[in-house]
C-alpha cells in the first residue's frame, strides 16, 4: 500500500503472475470453459492453471463419472470435456445419448425412440425398428403409415442442469414423406401436470408442402430446418429449469390427430433436448 498526494491509500498494481498456480487454477474456475481458453495465451504460469484437471474438472457437471463408460479413458480433464462436448455418449443401455453444451457446460440429452412413448410403434402395419448407420442409436423408428400420429417423452427435471434454459427438438429424417402437409402436427413442452410452451409444425419440407386449402401457412408455423449431422428438426417448445428440488417432470409431445388422414414417410431418431447457452 502508497499514500498518495492527497493523503488517500492506493494499491499497487497486482502481478497475477505472482500468484501460485493452485491459486490462479482456483479463479479461474469460477468463470467458463470460453474464459479458461482464453486465459490460457496470457503467460505460462496462466497455461499450466487454466489447463489443469482442477479448472476442468470444475466444469464437468457432479456425478458426471456415473454417466462415463468404463471403457473410455482420457489423458486429461480437458480432453474428457472436449470429448463429452463432440462425441454425445449413450446411457442408459443406449436409450438415451448424454453430452455437454461446448460453450456453457450444460448437459444436453436425447431419448432414442426405446425411450419414448409412440402409439402403436410395436404394431409393425404401422411402424418398424430399422438400424441405419448415421443414426445415434442401435435402433431408430421408421414410421409406415398412421392416421394417429402421437410421441411422448419424459425426462426427470433434476437430471437437467439448474438455472438453464432448454429447447426440446423432434429430429428426424423423410422417406417418400406424405399427409404431414395437411395438418400441422402440435407440439409441447412443460412439467407434468402444468400448462407448457407450445409450437406447431408441418413435418415436410417446406418446398414439398401442398396446402389442401390453397390458404398461406400461419406465420407461427414451422417447417423442418436441417441440421449439421443431416438430420432435420422442429422445436417443440422450450423450458427454464430453476433448479427447484422435486420439481417433478418434463414432459415433450407431437400429437396430429385432427386431421384423420393417413401419414408416413419418417424415420425418427429421437428427442433433443439441448441447453441454451
């Protein structure tokens, strides 16, 4: 500490450097896995702490050693985030994929078909379980043709991460697609019980959609958008979990049954359930 010329106390300049490492490590882990990167190229001792197993084991989410297979092994914290980050993991005997948003850290899932409710998805007139070699899963549902077109799914709100939003996605593929084009199949997303956020969607492509009615499609209509994994998806909706205990159930639905009309054509990989960063 200096006194000044007016007589007031001013400090030094603090040198971070100065610091011990564990010290430095420890700081940086109160702030993201973006900042870590870039705290990293301020100087060597920085490096050596904002890469160790102490800052990235601080952004792995608790207990996130029961969802890891045995049989993957990694050389560093930071490499188990990265690799949780690409590379989606299965859980669960494979009916849902596990993996980290690269920017926040927060855990992200999908529940495979196996994992859903689907009306008469074990009735092989309408649905059959195919294997394909881009999809996530062993097993992904390709639907035949139905007049009642209803998926369900459920997740525990506590497996979410706290103080997040989430958006819910229905990720599926066309095949020879048709009657989804007449009637916008409901979608949602909300705790078990309460009134949840709500979308619609046609599930063609926008460029194969015929409207029955030559009428414009409602502005708050969606349409399929492609994914980087050549996939499409449709939002179902979204939800803010604060991190209340015993906050019960989110519950996600696609539900078209209005229309009566017979519709086929999708192969369904599964429900997305992704944080916001």
């Amino acid at each position: 500490m200096e006194e000044g010329g007016n007589g007031e106390l001013s400090i030094d300049t603090l040198n971070l450097n100065a610091l011990p490492q564990d010290c430095i490590a420890t700081i940086i882990s109160f702030t993201s896995p973006r900042d870590a990167c870039r705290l990293s190229i301020v100087s060597n001792i920085f490096k050596l702490a904002a890469e160790s197993d102490a800052v990235w084991e601080s952004f792995l989410p608790s207990q996130y050693q029961a969802l890891i297979p045995s049989s993957l092994s990694f050389s560093s914290k930071k490499e188990l985030y990265l690799s949780l980050c690409e590379n989606p993991v299965l859980i669960e005997g494979g009916r849902k994929s596990f993996w980290l948003e690269k920017v926040s850290g927060k855990k992200c899932y999908m529940l495979s078909p196996k994992d859903l409710y689907i009306e008469w998805v074990n009735t092989p007139t309408y649905w059959r379980w195919v294997s394909i070699p881009e999809a996530r899963f062993e097993e992904v549902s390709e639907l035949l043709s139905v007049c009642w077109f209803e998926i369900r799914g459920k997740i525990s709100i506590s497996r979410l991460s706290p103080m997040t939003l989430y958006k819910a996605y229905l990720v599926f593929k066309v095949h020879d697609v048709y009657g989804f084009d007449y009637y916008p199949v409901n979608l949602s997303v909300g705790v078990v019980g309460t009134e949840g956020s709500k979308r619609a969607a046609y599930l063609e492509p926008e460029r194969d959609r015929i409207p029955i009615d030559l009428q414009p499609t409602p502005n708050d209509v969606q349409f399929p958008m492609a994914r980087v994994d050549g996939w499409l998806e449709v939002e179902m909706g979204e939800f803010f979990n604060e991190g209340c205990m015993n906050a019960g159930e989110l519950e996600m639905s696609a539900l078209e049954i209005e229309g009566g009309n017979w519709k086929g054509g999708l192969i369904f990989q599964g429900i997305e359930i992704r944080a916001i960063a």
